[in-house]
C-alpha cells in the first residue's frame, strides 16, 4: 500500500492528515494476533506520522482514538468507533475508566465537556441506549447553567434538548426527561411547552411534595403571567458582563450585572454567590467600596464558605481598617 491523496479535509490539519488506503487495511489484535479488516474509508493520522510508506496498525489505532476524542461529530465518527470496539478495545477500556473517574469528583467546565465527549462516543456504539442520551443530556444542562459557561448558555441548552429529545423517542414518557425538557422549555421562553410538560408529567409523581412543587410551578406560569424576556436572555449577559470584566471594561460589566440584578429576576431564581462576588469586584473597581461590600455580604449568605467571597470580604475590611 501507499499514501494516497486525501479527498476529505481534515478537521485539524496542522495535527491530523485523513489517509484513504488503497485497499481495506488489516490489524492484528490481541495475543493471539486475530485479523480485523477496516472499512476503506479516510483515517485519521497524526501528522508527524505521515510517511511515504502505509502506516503501521498502531499508528492507525491512535490516531482514530484521539481524533474521535477531539471531534466525536466528525464525518464517520460512528465508523472510527467501531473500528476502536473491534480492533483497539483498550481505548474504549480507557475511556470507560476515564469517565468513572470524572463521575467522582467536582471537575471544572473543561472537565464536563470531555466527559460529554466520552459518553458521545459510546453513544455512537450504543444508539438505542436511553441513559446514554439522557446522562449527556444532562451533563450539557448542568454545563449551561456553570457560572464560567453561562455565555454560551443558549448554546449548550440546544445540546441538552436534542439529547434529551433523542431519550425521550427511546423511552416516552419518562419523569426525568421531562422534568429536564420543561425546564429548558422555560429557560428558552417556551412557555407552553414548559406547562405542557410539567402538566403531564404531575399524575405520574407519587411523591406528593414534589406534586405540589409542579402544581405550583405551572400555576405559576398560568396565573402570575409570563416573563417578559426568556431567562437564557439573562444568564448569557452575566456571561457577557464577565467578559467585559475579564477584557477591562469594568463599567461595562458593571452595568450588566446592576441592571440584572434590579430589573431582572435572574438573581432570584438562580441565586449565585459567584453572581455577586462579580458585582463586588466591579464595584470595587469603579470605586464603590461600599455597594462592594453589601454585593459580598449577599454573596456570604448564600454561601458562607465561598472561598472568593471570603478573601475579597477579607482584603476590602483591611483597605477599610487601614
């Protein structure tokens, strides 16, 4: 065999080259060294690799698994799976135990996204997988509503809804996928559709509180009249407002976050000490030492532990006692 010219570009050229074999490659796997023919299509190879000569099975085994790991939603991603489930499977073991151990400890935004990364993957293997859909579904949810993400709230929120579409066709009717669809109905500013969600899903709840706590939420949306503007809306601009703050334009920022917390109910229903160890910070910075103080003080009582809260409390009643 030898290299042939790529017909498909690959989706990080300066990293990885797309090899088309000229005829369907074969890899020896396992001790006993069993012959797994792959499917003639482009493979992605690191680029350091590229020789005159084909590339050996290692080369191609670890190329497919960190290219599918950088791009799962790549053109044949669902190939490249099943090529690392047939002939590399102690990738998939690898990957398994890599998400095992992201599932106990409290891990960052980066750290979630690859998780979903990960579960996508085994996704690919197990298309009929209700919990695989909702977990990542889940996980995209959570990631939307993280302080550091929340200006690409909108766009993590249409990740979950589609995964969370894509349990509820397996399995219709499910409580949890429902309660999480509604939920991001409300945030996107489907109203109807929130209530039309909760509504079916109270009858199925044996717990009578928690009956109650949907009966009141959809009462909510019927009697109290909806929400001017769609509550995505607000937790993007405190993603705005931290972009500002993060490019300098403190007043900018300042501004967002003062208006979303007098004229929006963001604060409300999401209530954050991260929200208002913001506000302080702005305030400190635009000489306002004492509105930074009273954002702290909010922030203390909504977490009494928060070590950023604490510290920036702490440093202000120094300046002030000096």
């Amino acid at each position: 065999m030898v290299l042939k010219s790529q017909v498909e570009e690959s989706l990080a050229p300066h990293a990885y080259i797309l090899w088309t074999p000229q005829e369907s490659p074969v890899v020896l796997v396992g001790p006993e060294q069993r012959p797994v023919t792959l499917p003639l299509i482009p493979l992605p190879l690191h680029g350091r690799k590229m020789k005159s000569e084909a590339p050996t099975a290692i080369d191609i085994g670890q190329g497919v698994y960190d290219y599918l790991r950088q791009f799962p939603d790549c053109p044949h991603n669902v190939q490249y799976a099943e090529i690392l489930r047939d002939a590399y499977p102690h990738f998939l073991a690898d990957l398994g135990s890599q998400i095992a151990m992201l599932d106990h400890k409290d891990v960052d935004a980066d750290y979630v996204k690859r998780k979903i990364t990960y579960l996508k993957i085994f996704a690919l293997l197990e298309p009929g997988k209700v919990s695989l859909f909702q977990t990542i579904g889940i996980a995209y949810y959570d990631l939307a509503l993280t302080f550091s993400e929340l200006r690409h709230c909108y766009r993590h929120l249409v990740s979950a809804a589609a995964f969370l579409q894509k349990a509820d066709h397996l399995k219709s009717g499910d409580v949890g996928v429902q309660n999480y669809l509604g939920q991001i109905d409300y945030l996107m500013g489907d109203y109807p559709g929130a209530i039309r969600r909760w509504s079916q899903l109270i009858p199925s709840l044996a717990d009578e509180k928690i009956r109650t706590l949907f009966k009141e939420k959809v009462a909510r949306l019927e009697q109290d009249g909806l929400p001017e503007e769609p509550m995505v809306n607000h937790l993007e601009a405190i993603g705005a407002a931290m972009a500002a703050y993060g490019q300098g334009s403190v007043r900018e920022a300042l501004e967002i976050m003062e208006y979303l917390e007098e004229q929006t109910p963001v604060v409300q229903e999401f209530p954050s000490a991260q929200f208002y160890v913001l506000l302080a910070l702005c305030r400190r910075q635009t000489g306002d030492t004492g509105g930074a103080m009273v954002a702290l003080q909010k922030a203390l009582e909504l977490d009494p532990d928060f070590g950023p809260a604490k510290e920036e409390m702490e440093a202000l009643t120094a300046r002030e006692t000096m």
